[in-house]
C-alpha cells in the first residue's frame, strides 16, 4: 500500500507541532520543504524547525538548495532519516555520497521540466527517486501530469527504489500514482487545507 507523507509547508506555522502531531499517526513521515531563496525563489524551514519536529514521526528532508554538502551534517544531525537533494543543484553525486555515509536513506529528485535521463547515473547512489510534480518552490500548485509515466517508467526499470511523487498530489490522483508504484506520495495543501486531514490521508492510502 502506498504511504503518505504530509508536506509540513501545508500546515500552519504557528501550530505546526500540533499539525505533525495529528497527522503523524497515519503517516509513514513527515516530509520537510528546506528553501534556501537562491535554488528556487523562496524560504522554508532551517534545521531548528525540523529538529523541533523530530520523534513526533520519521523526517523526509527534501533540500531545494543550491548547495546541499553544506547542510547534509546538520540535517542529519536533526534527525533527518531521508534526505533528497535535486539533480538541479551543485554536486548531487557527492551530496548522495555524503548521505549514505551517514546510514540514512538517500533521494535524487528531479523537476517536471528537468528530462529523466539526467538522474538514470545518479540511481546507483539513491535509495529513493523523488519524482516533483510541480516546479518546486511553493504549495498549492497544480499537478503535472508527466509525473504518472515517470513513476512507471521508473518502477518497470529500476523496481529496487522507493518512488515518492511531490507537488500537487491529491485524492483526485492519488489511485493513478498507487496504480503506477508509487510507493510515498507527499501532499501539504490536499491534506491541511482539507476540512477532515485524517480523512484525506486515508482515502489517498485507499485509493
Ligand atoms: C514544493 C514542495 C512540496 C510542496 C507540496 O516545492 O517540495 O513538498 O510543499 O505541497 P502541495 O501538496 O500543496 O503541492
Ligand atoms: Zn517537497
């Protein structure tokens, strides 16, 4: 069955322990957006942030930042149990290397617009292929559609890897994913804009 990991940059900032919290029990992580306003054009989370949540469910870092060797260390040492860097940024051969020395699961993610090649020599050093259905950057945008055939094409080929699918993911594409492979879909607006979260995230899980 496919898990859910609720994107922390859905929940309301000033509650996000209680946020994490409710939705912690039906979720396989909480997945953590890291910005560093230069990779793409805005500020998340820093590590104190994610520390604060660390316990409450296992950490999915996702860092959209130019450099990422320069905050693997810290995240880790947060808590972090994956860290996903982009094949957009600088070094993601070395930032894979320096996660799995640290006995962590390690991601590759990629863009919608970025072509699927790029990452296929990066996947001998990545745990998990973090398949963005959306520019990243911000919450609440719509989903793209080349995500579903990415998803299938990397779970006919490379079945050994986790698939997790970012950006737009909704109960409305939830099964779609599921039914291509998609082992971890990641949803902030689907889940905390929602009048029932709990509700949301076990019909995604159904679906
Ligand atoms: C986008 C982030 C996503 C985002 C998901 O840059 O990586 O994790 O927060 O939010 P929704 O589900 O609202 O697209
Ligand atoms: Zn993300």
């Amino acid at each position: 069955m496919v898990s859910i990991a609720p994107s922390m940059l859905g929940a309301d900032f000033g509650k996000m322990r209680e946020a994490a919290e409710l939705v912690a029990p039906y979720s396989s992580h909480l997945h953590m957006d890291v910005m560093d306003g230069h990779f793409v054009p805005n500020l998340t989370m820093g590590v104190d942030l994610v520390k604060a949540l660390k316990g409450i469910a296992p950490l999915d870092v996702h860092l959209m930042v130019t450099d990422p060797l320069n905050f693997i260390d810290d995240f880790h040492e947060a808590g972090a149990e994956i860290i996903s860097v982009h094949v957009e940024a600088n070094n993601p051969r070395e930032a894979l290397e320096r996660i799995n020395e640290k006995n962590i699961k390690s991601g590759i993610a990629f863009n919608p617009s970025t072509s699927k090649d790029e990452i296929i020599p990066l996947l001998d050093f990545a745990d998990m292929i973090l398949i963005m259905s959306v520019e990243p950057g911000y919450c609440g945008q719509s989903f793209h559609e080349n995500a579903i055939e990415r998803v299938k094409f990397f779970k006919d080929n490379y079945p050994g890897k986790l698939i997790e699918v970012d950006g737009g993911v909704s109960t409305v594409n939830s099964a779609i994913l599921n039914q291509n492979g998609a082992d971890i879909l990641v949803a902030g607006s689907a889940i905390f804009k929602s009048i029932n979260p709990i509700e949301t995230i076990k019909l995604m899980k159904q679906s």
